[in-house]
C-alpha cells in the first residue's frame, strides 16, 4: 500500500485550478488547501488539539528552527514529531536551507529593500559545495547543514512531506551567479533525493523549483527536477519584487510543470495573492499571515480584514462574523476582543488566530466548491 | 427566592475548617474554594469558555482595571461582566481601593522593602473624606473614586459578588494613623453598603474586616462591621511581615467572625500559606499565584511544584502529572512543555495555566473531602 497519493478529482474547465486528494500516513489533505506555519512544532497562541479542531489538515515546521530547539533527537526520541507535538494530522518540514540563507543574505523583504547591501552578521561560518556551517543562536555551537544532514533531520523529525536541501540565492544576483547556484541547488536536491530514496521511512519529498524569475532558468530547474522520483514539486527560490512578476512566473512555470503531482507554493501570504495565483494550480501553500495578522489585531472577514482595536469596536457587541462558526465568533464579541487585544491578554491573541485560521479553512473549502463548479 | 446563601454542610471536628456552599445567581461556590483571578475580565492566557471547563468556580476581577479599560459603561451596556467575558459561572470584584492605594503608598511588596520610604508617583492626586482622585494611566484623564462611585461601578460590572470601598494604609504606620485610616474605613464600608442597598440588583457584599495586625483594631472593625447587613466578611488591610503575624492575626480574627457568614481572605498566594489559614475557617480565597507562577515554568503538583523549563525535562515525555486529568496533561508530554516555554511559544503559557488552575481545583476538591472525613 502506498503511503502517499495524489488524485485529482476535478479539473476546472475555466483555468488549471483543480480539486485534489493528497493521501499521507496521518491522512487526507484536501486541496487546493491553505498550509498554516507552526515553526516550532506550534501553531503560535494555539495548542495542537485545538489546532486539530480547527479542520486545518497541513502544518509546516521549520527544520532549522527544530534542529536548534529542541533539537531533532529529542523529536526522534519522543516518536517523531506527530507524537512529540500531539498531531494526528499531515504534517510538513522544509529543510532549512531557506533560513539559513536568509542569514547569510538577510531576509526576502530586507534583501529587497537593501538591495543586497545588507551583509551577513557572521551567524554563518561557510558555505561550499558540501553544505552550511552556521552558528546555532542557541548556544553558538557550530551546525553542519548538508543536502544528507538536512534530510537525516527531517527524517527524525518525521512530517509526511519534507523537502529537500536547497540554496536561495539573494535576489540581487547577477544571471551567471543565479546559474551556478541552480546548478549547485539542484545537486544538492539529486544528493538530498538519493538520501531520502535510502530509507524512505513512508515520507514523500518535494522537489524546489528554482531560478528566480529567469524563465530559462526556470525551465531548465523543471527539466531537471521533474526526471528524478520526487513525489511533488514546490515553488521556492525569488519570487521577485512585484507580484507581477510573481504572477508571471508562477503562470510560466506552472504551465510547464506535469499536472499529476502536487504542487506547493512556498511562503505566499495575503489573500490577493492566493486569489491571483490559486487558478493557476497550486495545490498547497504555506503562510504565516493568517496567525500573524490575528496577532496583531487583523481578524479576517469575507468582508475585508477587520482591525480588532479600532475603536468602534470598543461597542461592537457582535462577534466578528455574524455567520461563522469558529470557538472566538461562537463565544465572544468583538467587544470583548477589542477590550482583551486593549488590555494585553494573551488569550486576545489565540482568539483571534483561532479566528483566522478557521478563516482560512472555510475559504478554502468555499474555494474548493467554485472550482468543482468551475467558477473559478 | 433569595439570591444569595451561605450554607454549612459540614464542620470539621478537629479544626475551624468547614465544608459549605454559596449560592448565587450564576451557580454553586463549593467550599473552601480557590479563587482564581481574572483582574482584567479575563484569566490570564486562557479564554473564559476553556476556564469554565476547569470547575473553576469563582472568578475575581479588578474594578480598578475595568474602570480604566474597558470602562464599566462598555460592560454594563453588554449587559453586565458575564455576558461581556462569557462566562456562566460566579464572579467577585473588589471596591478598587487596593490598587488606588497602592499607587499612592507603593505595592504591598515594595512597601514592606523600603519601610514606607517609597514616594507616590503622583497618580493620586486627592485622598480625603469623600475618596481618592487618581489619573487613569491609560489616557490621563482623572477619576474620581468614592464609597458611592466604586459600588456603582460594581453595579454596571454586574458580579455576584461585590466589595465595599476601603482604604488600604501603609503597612509601616503609626497606631494613631492606623486607627484614623480604620475608623474612615469603616464610614466608607458604611457608605458603601447603603448604596448597594438602594438596588441590590441580585449582588451580594462582602464587608472588608481591617487593623492591620493590631488585634484591638481588628476586633473594633468587627465589631463595627457586624453590626450591619452585610452578606458575607472578608480580611483585608495589611496582613504583617511574617506568615506568623499574618497566621496570628487571622486565628484571632476567625475566632471572633460569626460563623454564619461566608468568609474570604484576600490575595493569599502560596500553598504553604493555605494549608496554614484554611483550617481557622476561611472559605474563599483569591489569589494570582498559581496562573503567575504557571506563566514563569513552574508547575504545581502533589509532590510539589515542577520546573518546566529544567534540562531534564527537555526529554522527559511523561506529562506534568501522570494522574492528572487536565487538558494539558492529557495531551503532551513535560517535554514538549519544555520546548514550548524554551521556543517562547504562547500555547506554553496557556496550558501551564490550566494545569495549575485545575490542580487548585482538584486541590480543594481533595480539601473539602479531608474536611467531610474531620482529617483537617
């Protein structure tokens, strides 16, 4: 029996948006579904069980961040993350490799505003063909990252889906420069690939298209991927600076991509963007928005996002939807949020992700239903 | 039909304890009971429909706060605390005076410190017969609080049960002081008491006995507070240095409180001091200890309280109790606890507290049943 399957169960006659299954060992994920971020092994504000509750079927985890606290022993030690976290539910890791070169490079949006002249802080120590050696903020100990050790991680940690060890050049990147990294990225996912094929532990690894927003590039990324045994393909690597170019990119490569894998779109937050980019088939797609929005006072509403602590709602005895049906619009006003959001209570802050992560769910399963009514 | 009772079910044959009941218009008080504090509306890191389902019975909230956000207008106009909050089961709330009071002689702590050295901030701006007038921290503005304005906030705020205006003197003054501050004490309780009596609306008060730990004084407040028509008594003013003047004072004091009424000790903090003073006959008792202490790592248990974020916990993948019921003991394990207070994740703090409120729940259960059997 397969540990892993990908079925399509309607292919909108409008674009290439399409209604799927993802079948993993802790269950189905429905598609085109929202992934919610809970890098350490949590949801921020949420406990697992209520995460559960909410319907929400993919988790990401961040592997960097687990590698360093607590570490991806005591993960394995406590059975794997489903255990350790209290998850029933399909879980996904990225390989750390975006984070580590966010260090090196500086973050996608100060990498963008810098235009490349913010220089790395020293946190990474070296970076060659075999791998990353960067320095844990934990305790400054000394962190081997490889295409094998990224994914002898994941394998400890143990989520349904890992991904492969990649580099994400900085944005400002000459075109030769951008190449060598392709090359590099895709050796390091070949070499990533051919550890996971060792012993595959009945997890499912993605590919990472790369190739920023050179179309040739990104070709040459799909061709090359697309003839080894992964089981799905994300969309990694610079996204540009305008979603303009995002939108042409993401529609180039999708195009050329094979329609009977799935296809994850990596870190893609507000929902113009999803609305722009979902009809062009994404099947999954990762974001912190939703539970960083909510915890900064963003509730999201089929109305446009409301702002808990304007001070109308100071008097607003309605919850923040009248029709929906999470545990925050069930019991509480926005009065009340308003007032918990004013005071600093921490349990402002699980309300209103609770909120938006059922928020998320609805949307997509609404979304679901217009694509299997080929609206969309 | 009375909304508010207090009955004696059992008394212990080898102490003062009592087992009894409270009954008031949101539901049974079992006690002796621990009263868990809400200052702000709300249980720090847990949402009032999750603290309903601890058993936690009574809830106290800080008139101070809530007059200064959201303002008891918003509260009232919700249609009182428990519909603003959702929460179906008994709340008490103080007078105010104890916060006011504290910003104008310093904080109980700080005060015993600094032996009455430490200067007002100039957040009270008047103390005289007719009450306090403070600035509002929030917005500047100044409030005016008086025996008659503080029960008419308790009355927007709706609680159960409602505290008449004190004055809490410094802990470090002279007899001549304390006995002025006593006799205006006992005009303001008075005051007080004959503004709730104008419209009781379903709430019951509870007189505040004062003097510090002079016994003369203490028995002169009872002495006057008995006299008047109050529901229930509970021991305020200064409680001394020690655990032993503070024990002292409260066997001298219980031992002259009629015995009818209900009795609740203000702001006792650790078990230590509980098992002390619950055997003289108290019946309620607030403190913030155990969500505080839950929130800095420590988890209370039957043997003692738990470190969370000790090394070895970082692999121990029991949870906090192994015979523990609570929602955070069902569900993870003392080492994954430790990762979530490690990682600074918020769903750390929320499960810590409803740890530590349902072992004070099972704990006076545990109490009450050692009174029936005469073993306290």
């Amino acid at each position: 029996m397969s540990y892993f399957k990908f079925e399509i169960i309607h292919k909108s006659k409008k674009s290439n948006a399409r209604v799927g299954r993802i079948f993993t060992p802790h269950g189905v994920i429905d598609t085109p579904s929202f992934v919610a971020v809970g890098t350490n092994g949590a949801i921020k504000a949420i406990d697992s069980k209520l995460v559960s509750s909410i319907g929400l079927q993919l988790m990401f985890c961040n592997t960097y961040h687990l590698i360093l606290q607590p570490g991806v022993d005591v993960i394995e030690k406590a059975g794997g993350i489903h255990k350790f976290i209290n998850r029933d539910l399909p879980i996904i890791t990225d390989s750390g490799g975006f984070q580590v070169f966010s260090l090196a490079y500086g973050s996608v949006a100060n990498e963008l505003k810098n235009k490349g002249t913010k220089k790395t802080d020293g946190t990474v120590l070296k970076i060659n063909e075999d791998g990353v050696v960067f320095r844990s903020y934990r305790d400054g100990k000394k962190v081997v990252l490889t295409p094998e050790s990224s994914v002898q991680a994941q394998k400890k940690i143990g989520a349904d889906i890992i991904i492969p060890f990649d580099e994400l050049p900085p944005f400002h990147t000459d075109i030769e420069k951008l190449k060598k990294s392709l090359d590099r990225t895709h050796r390091w996912e070949k070499r990533s690939l051919d550890e996971h094929l060792k012993d595959k532990k009945n997890q499912a690894m993605y590919a990472v298209i790369h190739g920023g927003i050179n179309e040739e590039l990104r070709k040459e990324s799909l061709d090359f991927l697309t003839k080894l045994a992964f089981d799905g393909f994300s969309i990694g690597g610079s996204f540009g600076k305008t979603k303009e170019q995002m939108f042409n990119m993401l529609k180039f490569t999708l195009n050329l991509l094979p329609k009977e894998f799935p296809c994850h779109l990596l870190g893609i937050a507000d929902l113009v963007s999803i609305n722009q980019v979902l009809p062009l088939g994404i099947d999954t797609f990762d974001s912190s928005y939703p539970t960083k929005a909510a915890r900064h006072g963003l509730a999201l509403t089929k109305k446009g996002p409301v702002k808990i602590m304007k001070g109308e709602n100071a008097t607003n005895f309605s919850p923040i939807e009248n029709d929906c049906s999470c545990w925050c619009c069930r019991h509480y006003s926005l009065s009340y949020l308003h007032h918990l959001f004013k005071a600093s209570e921490l349990s402002g802050l699980t309300l209103s992700s609770i909120h938006n992560l059922h928020f998320m769910v609805e949307y997509m399963k609404d979304y679901r239903l217009k694509i299997l009514d080929d609206q969309i």
